[in-house]
C-alpha cells in the first residue's frame, strides 16, 4: 500500500474529509485529491502532521517496514491497543458535550485575552488567525511548562489546551493549572477524544472538550 492509499484510509476512519485535512494541513484540497490518486507525494517537512492528525506513525506512511522483532512487539501491542480500544471509544464532538454538560449558547461578542497551549506552529498560526477575526488576543505557548509559566505573568480569561504535547502535557499542565488559577477558564483542544481522556479532563475541572479536526463556530461558542 503506498502512502495515498493509506492517507485516505486513515482519513476515512477518523470521518476526516479531503478538505477538512487540507485545511488543518494549510495545502489545498486539490493537493490531497493527487495524492490519494497516486499523481503526486506529500512534502517530507509535512509528514510529521499528516502522522500527528492522522494517528499513524510515519514509518507506517512511507512504508518503513520493521525488523521481526519490531514487528512482534507491534503487533503485541497492536492486540493491547486493540483491547483497550474496545473499552475506550474515541469520541465525536456531540459525545464530548454530553459528558462536560454543554449545550450550544450564543457567541459573546466580549474581547477576551485567550492563551493557546500547542506545540504544532501550524496550528497555533490557525488559532491565531480564527480568534483575532473574532476581536480577541490571543497569547501563545509550545508546551505545558511554557503555558504555567506565562501564567505566572499575566492574566487571562481563556486557556486552550492540547493534549499531546512535549515537555508537559496537557492533563499535566491542567493538574497544574487548576492547583493555581482554579477560576481559569480551560479548553481541552485535541484529537485524542478517547472517552477515557475526555472524562479524566472534566474531572480534572476543564470546562469543555473542542475534538480536532473543530468548526470554527464550536470553538467560539466554547471560549464564550
């Protein structure tokens, strides 16, 4: 199978569309039409996202093949994932609110200071774009030790916060968070919608949970 066939693969099994991918990516729909249709290759810069959005590890993308051993250890833990998949659904955005109790409201037209926590420049650049169209400022940081220590400067009405992330994650920077600014206003923002991690992060004291791929007017509504 050659890596077209297994993007549109893994981007049908995550209800992800052509253009939907295409937009967290920052390329044209067109641009992943070719390579599903084999008449072009992603750039090499980009397949670390492809594999962040698409849960499949970029080995798997360009058919990097393992050793024996390798390929038992993954499959072993292929069957333990398996398992605990089966126990732990991944989760749409309706199923997301239903935990956290949350109904739709109307979008506030409030300036608010908002600190995005994410360590993909894409998607902070995405971020960025959508909240300043919405009249709010948005600060930045790159992991979670980065976020608690901007905290520790200024003052802020929103927290949007990834999960996954180098240095500290998400549920830890959350922990912390809610230990020192327990009124903070946090928004889990994250493809790991896993029901397991979206309850753990409500109980946690987070407000809502935005599932990536997002609509713009879902994540509005939430910081509002």
């Amino acid at each position: 199978m050659n890596i077209g066939e297994i993007i549109k693969q893994k981007r049908q099994k995550r209800n992800i569309t052509q253009t939907e991918l295409a937009e967290l990516l920052h390329i044209t729909p067109q641009a992943v039409s070719r390579w599903e249709m084999n008449i072009s290759y992603p750039d090499i810069t980009i397949i670390p996202k492809i594999s962040e959005i698409l849960c499949v590890t970029a080995d798997e993308l360009l058919g990097i093949h393992p050793t024996s051993d390798e390929q038992k250890l993954k499959e072993s833990l292929k069957e333990k994932q398996k398992t605990n998949q089966e126990c732990d659904m991944v989760l749409n955005q309706s199923q997301a609110d239903s935990i956290f109790g949350c109904t739709p409201v109307s979008i506030s037209e409030e300036s608010k200071k908002i600190l995005v926590v994410d360590d993909s420049d894409f998607m902070r650049m995405m971020l960025e774009d959508i909240l300043t169209h919405h009249g709010h400022t948005a600060l930045y940081a790159k992991n979670g030790l980065e976020c608690l220590n901007i905290l520790q400067k200024e003052t802020v009405d929103v927290c949007l916060l990834d999960i996954r992330m180098p240095v500290m994650d998400g549920i830890e920077a959350l922990k912390k968070i809610k230990e020192k600014h327990q009124e903070l206003k946090v928004v889990m923002l994250s493809a790991l919608s896993q029901e397991s991690n979206v309850k753990l992060t409500h109980q946690l004291g987070a407000h809502s949970f935005v599932v990536k791929p997002f609509q713009v007017r879902c994540l509005i509504e939430r910081i509002g």
